[in-house]
C-alpha cells in the first residue's frame, strides 16, 4: 500500500509502480482504493446472483419435498378420508383438511427459517464487517420469505387435495396400505 499525499499524482504514481514490476515474476496492477473498492463491490454483485439463483432453486426442491410428503400423507389417509365422507363430510372439508395442513407445514418452516435468519446474519455482520459494513435483514425479505412459504404451501398442496377431496368412498374403503 503506498500513501500518496497529493492524489492527482495517484495515477502517475500507479503506472511508476507498475512499470517497476513489468516483466517481472510479480507483475503488479496498482489501482487507487476507490478503483478496488469500486471493482470489489461488482464482484459481490455477482455473487449476489449466484445467491438468489441458488435460493430459487432451494426453493424449488423443498417445495417438491413438501409436495412429496404431503403426497405420502394424503396416499396413506385414503380410507381416513372416505370414512369421513361416509359420516358425512363432504369432499370440500377433506380438501380444506388437506390444504391447511399443507399451509400450517409450510408456514411453520417459513417462521423457523425466519427465526434463524437474525442471528445467522448478526453472525456474518461480526465475521464480514470489513467486506459488509452494513448487513442486516429488511422487513421487505421478511415479507418474501412469509410469501415463498405460502407458495410452497400452496403449490404442494394441490394435487393431494384434489387426490383426497374426488375419491369416491368405495374406492377409498377399497385400499390397503
């Protein structure tokens, strides 16, 4: 690092150095603070990417998880769910038994992940400071996080409430395992 007191010799004393270790096994790329800061704050501009692009695809595979699970869930309920009709509950009361479970699953991860994300970012606050002088979690990714667990919810709930909600009763009571 090389203190110079009048910065508009920054440049001229930047292409000194360079040319000092031109052709040399340590070549050097001198640039001003600001030039590196500059250039650091676009690398983490791509790393940004690669980490909402990684997200979205968490995303997608817990939500096929959830969807299995509630799959698996509904499958083995089968003749719970044409007891039911018998006694009496139609199929739009299976599929809101169904649908809020899915919700109430999803949306109690959401809330732990939610839960999780303060002290994990307090964490990187202390450990990165030099790198993120500012790190915190804004109500806004609060409020994507309630609507990603929602959707999960939703979308790996639809075809185990359709499943449960139109089998017919004998079929339901036909089952085995």
């Amino acid at each position: 690092m090389i203190g110079v007191e009048k910065p508009e010799l920054a440049a001229e004393v930047a292409q000194a150095v360079d040319a000092t270790f031109r052709n040399s096994l340590a070549e050097t790329l001198t640039e001003t603070e600001r030039a590196f800061q500059l250039s650091f704050v676009s690398m983490t501009e791509a790393i940004m990417i690669a980490i909402k692009i990684v997200s979205y695809v968490v995303i997608v595979i817990i939500m096929v998880v959830v969807a299995n699970t509630m799959a698996m869930t509904a499958r083995e309920r089968i003749a719970e769910y044409a007891t039911m009709k018998t006694l009496g509950f139609g199929g739009r009361h299976i599929a809101a038994i169904i649908f809020g479970e899915s919700i109430v699953i999803a949306m109690i991860g959401g809330v732990i992940g939610i839960l999780l994300t303060y002290p994990a970012a307090h964490g990187i606050q202390e450990k990165l400071s030099q790198f993120f002088p500012v790190f915190n979690v804004s109500s806004m990714t609060v409020y994507l996080d309630l609507l990603a667990a929602l959707t999960v919810g939703v979308v790996a709930s639809i075809f185990p409430t359709w499943r449960g909600a139109t089998i017919g009763i004998a079929d339901g009571l036909r089952r085995i395992g």
